[in-house]
C-alpha cells in the first residue's frame, strides 16, 4: 500500500468479480455434460403444451437468468389464432440448488 | 521415478510457455534431469523463450512419426547441462500428433528424465487434451481476471475426467500458479485476490508470480527469467514454485522487487 491509494482510495471492482465468477461458475460446474438442458426442457413442454392447443414452434422463446440463488426460466409461447392468449409460462427455480458451497 | 507435469489454462496469453520455461530451468538449476515439450504444433513458441529457435532440426511430431529417434530431436540447452527441449513442429497441423504416439514419447522421456514438462496449447482441443493425457500433476496459470479465472476452471473439470489417471480413477495432482499478479492492484480492490481466485477454484496454491518488466525482457533475449536474472522478483517466485512441486513445504509469498523510497511512495519501479 503506498501513498497514493491510500489518498486515492475508492471501491475496487474485484469483488463485483469475484461474485460474477461465483454465480456463473456454480451453475457452468452444475451442468457440465448437460449444456443442452435447456433444448430439453423447451421441446418436452412444447409437446405438453402441443397436446392441448396447436402452437408454431419458431414462435417460442426461452429466456434464461442465472440468479444468485434463484434462476429463472421464462418460456413464452405464441398460441396462433387468439392474440390475446399468448401464455406466458415462468418457472422460478427450474435449475437445481447449486451443488455444494463455494 | 519420473514426474510428467502439463502446465495448462484454456486461455492464451496467461504465461503457460513463460512457466514452463522459467520452472523447467529453476527445476534444473535445482539438479534435476529435466525435458520442456512444446506441445503446441503449428504455434511453436518453446524454442524462442528457451532460445533455442536456431537449433530445431527435427520435432515431436517427427518423432511421433517414427522419422526421427527421440535423441536426435531433443535439442540440449547451452546454459544447464541437464535441461532439454523437444520443440514442436511448425508446419505440420495438430491432427499428427497421435494418441498412441504421445504415449510411447512420453513413456521413452519418463525413463530419461526425472521431470517431463509439458506445454500445453491454448484451447480445450486436441492439442491441449493430448499435452494432460499422460500427466501425473498439473500446473494450471491463471491470471487474476474473470475469464482466465473461468477458463482454468473448465481446464480443471478436464483435468479430472479426461487424463489416463482420471480414466483410471485416480487423482491427478493440481497446483494454481497465480501469474502477472500485482499486489498493490489487489490491495485497493482492483484486482481479484489471491484468496478469491483460490476460492473459486480450490486447488492448491503454487506459487504467484507479479506482474514484472523483468519477465518480458527474459522473453525478448531468449533466457528463462531462472538463468536470465535469478534473483528478480519473478525468477525468486519461480523457484519458490519449483520447490514445492518438489514437495518442500513453504509459505507462499508474492517476493517484490525493491524500490526506492520515491518509488514506494508513488507506486512505481524506480528507474536504476
């Protein structure tokens, strides 16, 4: 520590790194050799949602926020023929508890 | 008995060649019979920092082939006796290099060498899994910053399914070499700590080598910073590490370079 940080001192970034790292390395290491859980997941409630009502499959999309202790999965599916029922599905905590502590 | 070492990351540029470089001369200084192998075909950079790049006749993939005997292409350094170099091929692309013929080289080096020092290639490919296939201890460089961080983590997960040893169930012996790491940085919260990155991926600490002029200078004249300038702070930090890869116990330090109180005083090296 020399003069000038100790005059200069503010908040460092490194901590806002070490969290990132944290989080996304708890899930990469949770899914390793399962990187296409999310193709999974879309086609099988796809093909539930597809038993009930006709859907077009290029208009789903599936959107993915890695939390900190909770993820999120958020599956919009466009039903044709009546706009106003577009279903809007969110499963809060699709992935599993993050394996062990860090 | 012969220790086969990869020094590996996944990320370029962290200082993989400069490691090995600079452990496999403090190794030798240290009296043991050691081999750098440059496992990077068609990027070969082994022979430059070891500067060795006039002499490279014939290379591994050569002798992976069978076109060469494995002692005409061990290139011997001019410096220390017992410090070899076995250069990879420029020209050739990495699909040459065999399975098979990586472990007959490896198995022929064990019984010559005390310390089979592997230089991986950047990447998760090939060329990269081949150079950790048949080690018995890994040295992963990691710079403090998150996408090295995240990389060698991933290296890590390879580490412990991909080699021969992880096929087989046992334990391949991981050490975290901490490079380019500047304390005064760290200190003010700038740089991820020492402790965060041993946090994250929780692997033994080997050594932490600071950010230094003194590293690209070895770089640039074609000396290993252990023979270049051994008592700068990276060559101390070098074979620091060299010992404990040895087995000694010691307490990991991040050795400084000195300053004058000028320089102390605005955080900068003073010009000599």
């Amino acid at each position: 520590m020399n003069l000038l940080s100790i005059m200069f001192r503010r908040n460092g970034s490194a901590p806002v790194a070490r969290d990132r790292l944290q989080v996304l390395l708890a899930h990469e290491r949770a899914f390793v050799g399962k990187s296409d859980l999310l193709a999974v997941l879309q086609e099988e409630i796809i093909a539930v949602i597809a038993k009930h009502v006709t859907i077009e499959r290029d208009k789903v999309q599936v959107k993915l926020d890695r939390g900190d202790t909770v993820s999120t999965l958020e599956i919009d599916v466009e039903v044709p023929g009546a706009a106003a029922t577009a279903a809007k599905l969110a499963l809060e905590g699709a992935r599993p508890a993050m394996a062990g502590g860090f | 008995m012969a220790t086969v070492l990869v020094v590996t990351s996944g990320k370029g540029g962290v200082g993989k060649t400069t490691s090995t470089a600079a452990l496999g001369a403090a190794l030798a200084k240290q009296g043991q019979n050691v081999v750098v192998v440059d496992f990077d075909v068609g990027l070969r950079n082994l022979d430059l920092v070891m500067g060795a790049e006039r002499r490279v006749v014939f290379d591994l993939i050569n002798v992976v082939q069978g076109d060469a005997k494995l002692p005409q292409a061990l290139i011997r350094d001019k410096r220390i006796d017992n410090l070899s170099l076995l250069p990879a091929s420029q020209t050739r692309d990495k699909d040459a290099l065999t399975a098979d013929g990586v472990e007959r080289v490896i198995q022929q080096l064990r019984e010559r060498f005390d310390w089979v020092i592997c230089d991986s290639p950047a990447g998760i490919e090939r060329g990269a899994t081949l150079a950790m296939r048949h080690a018995d201890a890994a040295v992963v460089v990691t710079n403090p910053e998150v996408s090295s961080v995240r990389d060698s983590d991933r290296i890590i997960g390879l580490l412990d399914s991909k080699t021969a040893k992880a096929e087989k169930g046992e334990r391949i012996e991981k050490h975290l070499l901490l490079t380019r790491y500047d304390p005064i940085r760290a200190a003010r919260g700038e740089m991820l700590k020492t402790e965060d990155v041993l946090e994250i991926l929780s692997i033994p600490l080997l050594g932490i080598i600071p950010e230094s002029e003194e590293v690209l200078r070895s770089s640039n004249l074609g000396t290993p910073v252990t023979i270049g300038n051994p008592t700068s702070a990276p060559a101390r930090a070098y074979f620091e590490a060299a010992r404990r890869l040895r087995g000694e116990t010691l307490v990991v330090s991040v050795p400084a370079e000195r300053r004058s109180f000028m320089g102390r005083l605005f955080g900068r090296r003073a010009v000599a």
